[in-house]
C-alpha cells in the first residue's frame, strides 16, 4: 500500500508501537502536543540534530530502508558519545514522498527502533510531512552527561596521547564498492558496506572513555584529518599523528589495492567510520583494559604545542602538514 491511500495520522499510530524503551523518564511520548520528559538532576543534558538527504546522503538503489533508518540513528548517538554522554531520547521528523508504501516506512521504522532499543533510547515525537522530491529524515537525540565527564573539543592539552577506537577508513571504502556495483564477489566486500551502511555508533566506549580519564573527544564523521584539526583548532595545541599507527583492517587493505587506493587516505579522509578519537594522559591510557571499553584502542600520536602545527609523520620519519579535506555541502 503506498503512503497516498494510508494517510498521515494512520500512519502515526503504527510509528508509535515500540518507542518507549526507558519509560522512567517519560511523562508524555507520542500523541501530545509536545514530550514531556524528566530530566535528571544534576546532568548537563545534550541535543543533537542530523538530516539526511536523498541523493546527498544517501541513494535508495544501495541502502535498505532498514539500514537507512539504523544509520540516522546511530550517526546521532555517535555524537552523543562523543560528548562522553547517554543518549536518552530522539525526535524524527520525516518529509516522504506519497509514492512510498507503507511496509518501506515500517521498516526505516524498523532500523531505527532496533539501534534505540539497543542503547534504551525513547523516540518521543516527530513531524511527519509529504516531499514532492525525495526522502529526507531529520533526527534529534537527547542524551545527558555528568558535568565532569563532558568532553569538548577543546579539552587536549600538550603530553597528551590522542588515541582511537576501532579500526578506520572502512566506511569510504565500502561506499566505493557499493558504487562500483560489482562488489559481491569479493571476501572483503561485505564487512566493508557492512561498516558503510550500518555504522555502529561506540556509545558504550564514549561514556566509559569520558569517567576514565580522556579530556578531550570527537566521533569520526568526516576522516580522522579532519576530527584531529578540529580538536587541535579548539583546544590551541598541535599534534602529531603517525601513519604506520592508524589502524586499518585487513579487509580495507585489501580492498584498497584492488582499488588502486591507498588504505591510509580512506582513514584520513574518508569519513563516515563513527569511532571515536580522544586525548588522554599516559598514565591514565595505561590503567585502560579494552575488555572494559568494549573496543580496540590504538595509540596513533600525541598532543604537541600549537607551534607545532597538525603533521602527519609517514613510514620514513618526515612530518608533512596534515590538512582537513573532509566533505563540504557547499564546496
Ligand atoms: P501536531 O499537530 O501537534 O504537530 P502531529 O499530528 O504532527 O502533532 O503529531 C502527533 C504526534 O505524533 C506528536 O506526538 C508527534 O510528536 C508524533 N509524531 C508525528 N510524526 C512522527 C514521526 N515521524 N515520528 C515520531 N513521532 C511522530
Ligand atoms: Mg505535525
């Protein structure tokens, strides 16, 4: 059944089953004229707003519905983590074409109740509205954070060690192969688009990362180069990243020679991964255990001062400036 025939409000009543994983906090959810939540005492509370676009975000002859709806949610838990928080709540505003069915709805619906019933996120309201062209979805997030484990931009400080979860570049490289289209064959295909299409945002890692000592966070949205320069920008420090240390798996390294890539320009530029990189003091990264954290850490430079500038030491030992060349709507 297409949108046109079900109508908006019929509509609403089905989005609304399954929202509420974390009912302690809600007074209102779906169904009023605003939410109405608590807050918790004490808490600083975070907000955070992401919009994806069809054709600019994403292309419905390479993403299911489901992963389109998993991913709109993760991106914006991503953030929360990396402001060392929980998230608690979300609110989707959604523009559809009337040409859509219903079940394509459902299922968008689908992934995105599947990430927030995994984190114990309550999607409390939204807007519903038709697009003459296109698809695009709107997700907020609130999350909370103790006033002491809030981690800005501008927390890093020189002796620092700036440090990363996961393993980088995946995701540019799975979005190459989807746009290739003939990526099935291949053994390192599928994690790669995996890790593209449905990103797993590190919330457990970032709330933990932030009681145990790091000062300063971002989540990798748009390449590591661009997430270092950010810091560095805000916190007046330089920093020194070296190449041989960022972690790639060995699915980008292979398919970055297929490719006739170089595995290290998708984790530096690439974008699109959602781990997380943060500073920390020596000391305190040697009382961390991985086991705890729930992701790889690898140690990939550190925090120099400003003078220094943001450089990139390759396999030889020479420093070239590392530049923030992520993506840019307007450019
Ligand atoms: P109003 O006319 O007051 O804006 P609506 O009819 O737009 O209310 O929405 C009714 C209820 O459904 C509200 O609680 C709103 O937050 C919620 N809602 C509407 N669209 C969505 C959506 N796409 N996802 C989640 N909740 C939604
Ligand atoms: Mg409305």
């Amino acid at each position: 059944m297409q949108l046109a025939q079900l109508g908006e409000f019929t509509l609403i009543d089905l989005i609304k089953q399954d929202t509420i994983n974390n009912a302690d906090s809600v007074v209102i959810g779906i169904g009023d004229d605003a939410a109405v939540l608590k807050a918790t005492p004490l808490k600083l509370q975070l907000v955070t707003t992401d919009m994806l676009v069809e054709k600019v975000h994403f292309d419905l002859s390479t993403t299911s519905a489901w992963q389109l709806g998993y991913k709109a949610i993760g991106v914006n838990l991503s953030d929360i983590a990396a402001m060392g928080g929980v998230p608690r709540h979300a609110v989707i505003s959604i523009a559809l074409p009337p040409y859509l069915l219903v079940d394509f709805v459902m299922s968008l619906y689908d992934g995105m109740k599947a990430l927030c019933r995994e984190f114990g996120v309550n999607i409390v309201g939204g807007d519903t509205v038709s697009s003459p062209h296109g698809l695009i979805i709107n997700v907020t997030v609130i999350g909370e954070v103790e006033p002491g484990n809030l981690q800005r931009r501008s927390g890093a400080s020189v002796g620092e060690l700036v440090v990363v979860t996961g393993t980088l570049g995946n995701s540019g490289c799975g979005l190459d192969l989807l746009i290739q289209d003939d990526w099935q064959g291949y053994d390192f295909a599928p994690f790669l688009v995996a890790r593209h299409l449905v990103p797993k945002p590190q919330v457990v890692a970032g709330g933990m990362l932030a009681t145990l000592g790091s000062k300063s966070m971002n989540d990798i949205s748009d390449g590591l180069a661009s997430e270092v320069n950010e810091i560095a920008l805000a916190s007046n420090v330089g920093m020194r990243i070296y190449e041989p240390k960022i972690p790639l798996s060995p699915e980008l390294i292979d398919a970055a020679a297929m490719l006739g890539k170089t595995a290290v320009d998708y984790a530096l530029y690439g974008g699109e991964d959602y781990q997380l990189v943060f500073t920390i003091a020596p000391e305190q990264f040697d009382a961390l255990a991985e086991g705890d954290i729930g992701a790889r850490l690898t140690v990939i430079g550190e925090v120099t001062d400003q003078s220094q500038g943001v450089v990139l030491v390759g396999e030889d030992g020479c420093a070239s400036p590392l530049e923030a060349k992520g993506y840019n709507h307007f450019r």
